[in-house]
C-alpha cells in the first residue's frame, strides 16, 4: 500500500500490484483454480473428467451457459455452431493481402478483428440475442479462419467446412485435406485434437481473457475484444509458450545436453528461462499437463512414432527439473505447454500454428467471459490507477532557453 498524498492531494491510498498477483479485477462462476492443489475446474466440472468423457463442443456448451447440455440442447446447440462455420467470402478474400510468410497469428488478429465489419447484426452488446448470436458465430468461425491462415501460409487452396463432422475432426480436414485426394479423419487424432481444445478452453483472468473483458468494459463490439484477446496471446510468456517450449526441446536436441541447459537457466545472466515450465497461479503440476503428457503418447503410439527424440528430451528435462532444488524452491512444474508442441507437431502442424490452434480453443473462454462480465450490473469501465513516479510539476522552458 502506497500513499502517494504529496502527489494527488486527494488521491488517498492507493494499492499497488504490479503483474496483479493479487488483486481480483472481477467476481466470476466460470472458471476455479487452487494452483496449490494443482485443481482446474469449468464451472465445477474437473478437467480430467471433461478431458476423459466430454468433448469440445459440450465444454463450450458448460462454459457459455453454465450447464452440461440436455441431449435436446446439445443437438440445438450443435446445429447452431454447424451452421455458422462458413465465413463470408468477402473475407476469404482478405487472407490475399497478407504476405504468404506473415506469421498466423497476425493474419488471425487481422481477420477476427474484421468480422465486426461483417456481422452487423451481432454487434449491439446491450442486445442478449445479439450477443449470442454473435458469440456462436465465433465459435463456429474460428476454425475456419485458422484452418485458412493454415492453407494460405503454407500456399494451398482453401478448404470448406464439412459439417457432419465433429467440430475437431473438420478443423483436421480444413486443415489437412488437399484436392483431388480422399482425406480420412483418423478418429483418434481428431480426439487429441478436441482434448487439446477442451484443455485450452478457458484459465480464468489470465492475461488475453483479461484483455477481453477490459476492451469489452468500454462497450467495444464482441469481435474487436476477441481480437485484442488474440494479440495478447500470442506473446512467448502466454500463448507463444508451447511455440518457444518446442523450439527449446529442438535446440536441446540430445537428453545429454540437458544438465547444460539447465545451468544456463540457473544462471540468471543469460535470462534463458525453461519454456513450458512455470506458472503464475499453479505451484503445484499443471493438471493439464498429465493430460497432455498422456495424449503425447497416445497420438504418437497411432502415428507409428516409436521414439520421438523431442518426447524423451521432454521426458529427461522434466524428470531433471523436478529433481533440481532451482525448481523445486521456486515451485516450478510442467505446464500445458511442455508437451503439446510434441503432439501438435506430431499432428502435422507447423510451430507458427501453435498458437492459433490455442487461440481456437480459448476463443470460448473469452467470450463466455466477455458476457459474464456484460451481463454483471456492477461492470464499470476498467481503468487501472498507477503509481507516478515522473518528475513533479515544473513550467515550460523555451526553446531558446533550453540547453
Ligand atoms: N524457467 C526458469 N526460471 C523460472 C521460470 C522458468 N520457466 N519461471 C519462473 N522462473 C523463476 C524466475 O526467474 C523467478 O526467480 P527468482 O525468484 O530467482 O527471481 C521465479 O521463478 C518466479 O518467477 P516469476 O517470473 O516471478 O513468475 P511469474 O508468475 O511472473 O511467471 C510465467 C509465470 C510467465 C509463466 C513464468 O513461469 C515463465 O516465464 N514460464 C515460461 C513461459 C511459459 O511456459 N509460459 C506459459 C504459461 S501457461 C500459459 O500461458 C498457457
């Protein structure tokens, strides 16, 4: 607590949370973590239960709405979101003025933010018919712009939705099929797939759902405060991170290299940091990381995939780790993101698509988000305070007296 009086006469007293490690910026019935127990649940339901029985869109459902679907609005619900998956062609045509190297993530907060320009129907916040409306539009609309960031950077013709698919297996189709040669969904890959979403769904105020609800605390449309929300994913310490976790599994290389490794991170000049390890909120292991260590293998026991190099460097590094008083002390634990690069890898896709897969999933959490916080009669704007430290008042100085 900070009295800065002698600056702001009437300011008063003034806390001050830097990275806001302990101020709570809302009330919310979404989404529970005890970081010490290593617990994640989606309004109440425990992830490893949602990640063993349930499927995406369900989650989606539970995080929206608050329930678990009845059959009756399960098939509603699911009709709904089939029916949105196709984009408006005029925006197909946006994807031909990025470069081809630019990277998805900016092709996607490119293309989301313009669906506002699109779906003028959706955009009154005040409307809850309109909210909906819009939120099942992204839901749906999503894969298909991602799977289009996929095709158009990797220079292949865009593929449409195929709607009697699952939500997982037709974002592997968009995403992998090509013309004039059959595509099968392989159905276990297609579970990965949905499990990786379900996991990635919603994590409460971290930073992007943040970013959502302070954008959409102004009264900015749905479409422009999910766009924010993916800008803000896709920095190496959010987002970024199973991208940059790969990418140092890769330059290990070797299981030999690790105690190398290791001592470069201990050491904290060389500001290396052991990516997909760490969490601001769990100090105790990710529960979704032993979900995710589990599908590794999975996925990789159907591909045929033996040894996966980068699975036993994963493997040493965190057995290591775990071993080491650096991380033990600091209460440092695999999060989601140390073994999901193996598995989106193993998928086919390139580390540039990381992040957009990630953003796919959380795009319901943010929007379950944004309406919780809409809907909540005591929302105000958000407008966080600081703690100036410039230089007191002075006067003006000419230009010819300066110097
Ligand atoms: N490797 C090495 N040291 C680490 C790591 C790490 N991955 N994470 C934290 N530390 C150390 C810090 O250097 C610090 O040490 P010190 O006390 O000696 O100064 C201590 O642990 C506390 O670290 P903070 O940075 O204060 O922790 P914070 O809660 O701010 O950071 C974060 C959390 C950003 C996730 C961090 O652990 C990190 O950078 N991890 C690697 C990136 C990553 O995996 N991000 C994904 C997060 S999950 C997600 O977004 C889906």
């Amino acid at each position: 607590v900070v009295d800065i009086g002698h600056l702001y006469r009437d300011a008063g007293v003034f806390t001050y949370d830097p990275g806001f490690t302990s101020t709570a910026a809302c009330e919310s019935d979404i989404t529970y973590i005890d970081g010490d127990a290593g617990v994640l649940l989606y309004r109440g339901y425990p992830i490893d239960q949602l990640a063993e029985h349930g499927d995406f869109l369900e989650t989606c459902y539970l995080l929206y709405y608050g329930d678990l679907p009845t059959p009756a609005q399960r098939r509603e619900f699911e009709h709904a979101i089939t029916m949105h998956t196709m984009i408006h062609e005029q925006m197909a045509r946006f994807y031909q003025g990025f470069r081809r190297d630019a990277h998805p993530m900016a092709v996607m907060v490119g293309v989301v933010g313009a669906m506002s320009a699109f779906y003028h129907d959706s955009t009154d916040i005040n409307d809850p018919k309109q909210r909906e409306i819009a939120s099942r539009r992204m839901i749906a609309k999503l894969p298909t712009i991602a799977a289009m960031a996929f095709k158009y950077h990797i220079g292949q013709p865009f593929v449409y939705p195929k709607n009697e698919l699952s939500y997982a297996a037709n974002f592997l189709r968009m995403c992998f099929a090509v013309p004039c040669e059959e595509y099968k969904v392989n159905p276990i890959l297609a579970r990965a797939m949905d499990r990786i979403f379900i996991l990635h769904a919603d994590h409460e105020q971290n930073a992007s759902t943040s970013t959502v609800r302070l954008a959409g605390s102004s009264g900015a449309n749905p479409f422009a405060c999910i766009a924010a929300g993916i800008a803000c994913l896709w920095g190496p310490a959010h987002g970024g991170a199973n991208e940059a976790a790969l990418k140092m599994l890769e330059e290990i290389g070797d299981a030999n290299k690790i105690p190398e490794f290791i001592s470069k991170v201990k050491d904290k000049s060389s500001h290396i940091r052991l990516m997909g390890f760490g969490h601001r909120v769990y100090k105790n292991y990710d529960p979704r990381a032993k979900i995710m260590q589990k599908t590794a293998h999975e996925v990789l026991g159907e591909l045929g995939i033996k040894d996966d190099p980068l699975l036993d460097v994963a493997r040493e590094l965190e057995r290591v780790a775990l071993n080491d008083s650096y991380f033990i002390e600091r209460k440092l634990y695999p999060n989601v993101d140390f073994y999901s690069g193996i598995i989106l890898r193993a998928l086919g896709f390139p580390t540039s698509m990381f992040t957009v897969l990630f953003a796919v999933a959380r795009t319901v959490g943010w929007i379950a988000q944004w309406k919780e916080m809409i809907e909540d009669p005591s929302q105000r704007i958000g407008r966080p305070r600081q703690l100036y430290t410039g230089s007191p008042q002075r006067d003006y100085v000419q230009m010819s007296k300066r110097g």
